[in-house]
C-alpha cells in the first residue's frame, strides 16, 4: 500500500509546482484517495484522460490569443466607426451647401438672367425686322439697274447674300456728304473688325450729269478703298431713290459749267442679305451705336 502511494504522492507534489489547473487537481485527488482505500488491484474509474502541464499551457495561450484578437476587432471597429462619424461631421460643418457651390449657383444664375434678356432682345428685333418687311418691302428698296465706279453693271441682285448700307449723296456736296462719308467708313470699319464681309457699302448719286464712274472711283478713294459707287442715267437714279424713298432735288434750269447744291435725304439704308429693307441709321447716331445696331442684326440672322 505504501508503495502505490509514493509515486501518485510524487506525482501530485510535481503537478502542484508547476500551478496546474484546479480540475486537473481534484482529478488526482481523487485518483490518490481511491488508491489510497484499496488493498488490491486499484480499480480507475472512468474519468477523462489526465492533462499534462504542456496541453494546459498551449490550450490557455490559445485562449488568450483568442480572446485578445477579437478584442481588437472589436476595437477597431469601434475606431473605424468613430473616423466616419468625425468624417461626416467635418464634411457637414458648413452646412449642406459649401461657398463653392453657393458660388457656382450664383453665376449659373447670372448666366440665365443675361442670356434670356440677350434672347429677348433679339426677339424683339426679330419682330420688328418681321413686321417692317412685311409692310417696308414695297416702300424702301426694290430692283435696280445701275452702273459701278469701275463702269461695270450693277443691279439689285448684286446686293443679295450679304448685308448692305447704302448712303445717297453727290460728289459735290460741300460738307454734310464728306461728314455723312467718313461716318459711314468708320462704321464699316467696326463692323469689318468682328464680321469681315458680312457688309457691303455702297454710295448712289443723286447726281448723275456729273458724277460718272471715273469721278466716282477718284472720290470714293478718299473715304475707303471698299466703297462701291453707283451711277445711271437721270431717270434711273430717279426710280432708284423714289424706291427707297429718297428725296432729292436738282435746280430746274442749269447752264454748262455751272454750280449747282442737290438737296437730298441723310441716312443710311440697312438692307439684309435678302434685299429687304431693315433699318434706317440718322445722324442721330454715332459711329459706334450704328456698328452696335449693324453687328446685332448680322448675329440674328446667322442664327
């Protein structure tokens, strides 16, 4: 008997030294005592296998690399949690709308406002260029037959395709004509800077017996080199300012050689690519509002 529990007692005193688990303790307890109470062959009774300093070591490293992983997930996800809601409020500080997009809408805004009052404008200008072909057509304008300051022919379909401002004088004209002139070249001018060849600018005398084409051409020189001037017959120029609703008048009885004034009207005929009547521009207007007027209706109609 004495010899059956030395070794179990040995065994005990070791396991306890190494700190085992308390129920792999009170296994060998109750393996000792059992031992210890019989004087034959000790019966085992039916427990689990014994576990061993080592198993016990790795199962609770096991444990607590178990436990300490998911500690940190759970840390993490509380930290990733917390980043999106500090994100959230950073992105929100200022409100649902940040100055850039209050910046953006203010300018789109501007932008339509310009552009319908830019549309209406031009509305606006289409009906009355509408409204006065429609009742200017047989008034101002109309087919004519002339000849230009080159001597070549020069009739209305000439003026088709393009706009033309078309101013009635005579060479001879002391002062409102060279003014009328040089207004009329610097208005072509403004216009030929942003819509080269969109005008054609033509002067008609009012005085044919003595502005032919050579007088003509040398005059025209003067005031710009793309000038096209036009002359005819007496009654051809007569048919070609009553159709424009030119007045003009010359002294009834004239002798060779003498010097004689036409009195004539002062404006300018803006006429559109089609030949129809579109505005007429007075002294009223400087240089630079006539251009303005002049360039506008060249947009619309490309539009």
């Amino acid at each position: 008997m004495s010899r059956s529990i030395a070794p179990s007692r040995s065994l005990l005193r070791h396991l306890l030294q190494a700190q085992p688990q308390p129920q792999a303790c009170q296994r060998l307890l109750y393996s000792t005592r059992h031992a210890s109470s019989s004087t034959t062959t000790p019966a085992t009774p039916d427990l689990p296998a014994l576990v061993t300093p080592t198993a016990l070591s790795a199962r609770s490293a096991s444990s607590q690399h178990a436990f300490a992983h998911s500690s940190t997930g759970r840390y993490q996800q509380r930290r990733y949690k917390a980043k999106t809601v500090e994100e959230a409020r950073s992105r929100y500080r200022t409100g649902p709308f940040s100055w850039k997009a209050g910046a953006l809408f203010v300018l789109a805004g501007c932008g339509m406002v310009w552009y319908f009052e830019e549309e209406k404008k031009r509305m606006q200008r289409r009906r009355i260029a509408e409204a006065t072909k429609g009742v200017g057509k047989p008034k101002v304008g109309g087919d004519f037959n002339l000849v230009d300051h080159e001597g070549r022919p020069f009739s209305s379909a000439n003026l088709k395709g393009r706009y033309s401002l078309i101013y009635f004088g005579f060479t001879h004209c002391p002062d409102i004509c060279p003014e009328e002139l040089d207004k009329m070249a610097q208005m072509f001018d403004l216009v030929e800077a942003q819509a080269p060849g969109a005008v054609a600018p033509i002067f008609i005398t009012c005085d044919p017996a003595r502005d032919g084409p050579e007088v003509l051409k040398s005059y025209l020189a003067e005031f710009h080199p793309k000038f096209t001037g036009l002359t005819g017959t007496y009654d051809e120029i007569k048919d070609v300012c009553k159709a424009y609703r030119v007045y003009f008048s010359t002294p009834k009885s004239i002798k060779p050689g003498q010097d004689y004034l036409v009195d004539h009207s002062i404006y300018f005929y803006l006429m559109d690519p089609e030949g129809d009547f579109v505005e007429a521009l007075g002294r009223q207007h400087s240089p630079q509002e006539a251009a303005t007027l002049i360039l506008e209706h060249v947009k619309d109609w490309k539009k």
